[in-house]
C-alpha cells in the first residue's frame, strides 16, 4: 500500500497539501505537471480507484465527479492483496472504519483512538468531515455513520507523519501531520483526527 500510494502520488505531479491552512492549500514542485481530478489522464485513475470500490456511478446528479477518497484507500488496499474480508470495499470511509472497529484483537487491522496510539508507516488515521458533524465527535466513543477522510501514513518522523490521500484538493496529494512529543498525533481544525485503523501485516 505504501509503494502505491506513492506511485499515485508521483502520478499526480506530487501534490502537497498544508493541513493547517484554511482553506487547504496545494502547491506542486512542477506545476506543468500538476495532476487536477477533471483533467483526462487524471480522471482515468480515478475512474479505476472507484469502480474497484463499487459498482456505483462515479458522477452525481449534477454532474459532479462524486468524492473519492475512500475509494482511493480501497483501491490501495485491494492492489496490494488486502482481502475483502480484512476492508471491505465501499467509497465511505465509515463502511471499513465500522468494521475495523467491530473486528477482534487478532485481525490485521484493528483500531485506535487518535490519542492513544502512535502511528507507524502503513497505519490510516482519520477525521470526520463537515463542520456540524465534527461538533458532535468529540472522541473516539462518539464515533458514528456520518462523512469521514482517512489518509494512508507513508513515512513518519520523531515530530511529523507523511500521510497521502486521494480527493485531497481534487488529488491525490501527501501531507504533513505535527505529532506531540509522546508521538501521538495532534488533530487540526481542517483535520481533527479522531482514529488510527492500525495495520498489523
């Protein structure tokens, strides 16, 4: 999953996005490269993250291109030989979240709230989205169906993840989460992270 996230990532003409900016801000190293989700070579690995998800259309009712940043960790998931059973597949983050949750200690991935585990390369932590929606999460026991983000951890530091997800700014772009000094992560109003979905294998 790490080797492919960042596969996509350099795909995408390596989009990063700055967490702590409202609204989020992207910047690109090449920006004759810049990978934007309505361009063609773009749109067309999108296409795949979200028809390996579901069987769903892709565009909504007003001809948006719907979100697809569960798709992309599924996609993730299922190219790497994750099984079904293990994360399901769905474009809402709640649907594998819920059942991550529900699973038993000896599962290969089992969950954490935010400030009660450090996160290592290859874990997913997320943060539920919408601003009425995150007032009423106020920790990991509140944690219910509603619209959620989630990111791959593809690298970690003593004070900072590296994180990539997809439908970030309409990319799939990395970015950068400030940890406490007990390496747990400190969630930000753009992200306010409530879970850690730890993978054991």
């Amino acid at each position: 999953m790490l080797y492919l996230a960042r596969q996509e990532w350099e795909l995408f003409g390596r989009p990063e996005v700055n967490y702590e900016s409202e609204p989020l801000a992207i910047t690109y190293p090449n920006k004759v490269t810049s990978g934007h989700e309505t361009q063609p070579p773009f749109f067309s690995r999108i296409f795949m993250y979200w028809y390996t998800a579901t069987d769903l259309p892709i565009i909504g009712y007003k001809g948006e291109i719907r979100p697809w940043s569960g798709a992309f960790i599924v996609w993730l998931a299922r190219s790497a030989g994750v099984p079904e059973s293990d994360l399901p597949s769905t474009v809402l983050h709640w649907d594998y979240i819920q059942h991550v949750m529900a699973a038993d200690s000896e599962s290969r991935f089992v969950s954490h709230a935010i400030n009660a585990y450090s996160p290592k390369p290859g874990d997913i932590v997320c943060a539920p989205r919408g601003e009425a929606f995150i007032q009423s999460i106020h920790n990991y026991n509140d944690l219910r169906r509603g619209a959620y983000h989630c990111d791959l951890v593809v690298a970690q530091r003593p004070d900072a993840l590296d994180v990539i997800g997809g439908n970030v700014v309409d990319a799939v772009s990395l970015a950068h989460i400030k940890l406490d000094r007990a390496g747990k992560v400190q969630p930000t109003k753009a992200r306010p992270w409530s879970l850690v979905i730890e993978q054991r294998n």
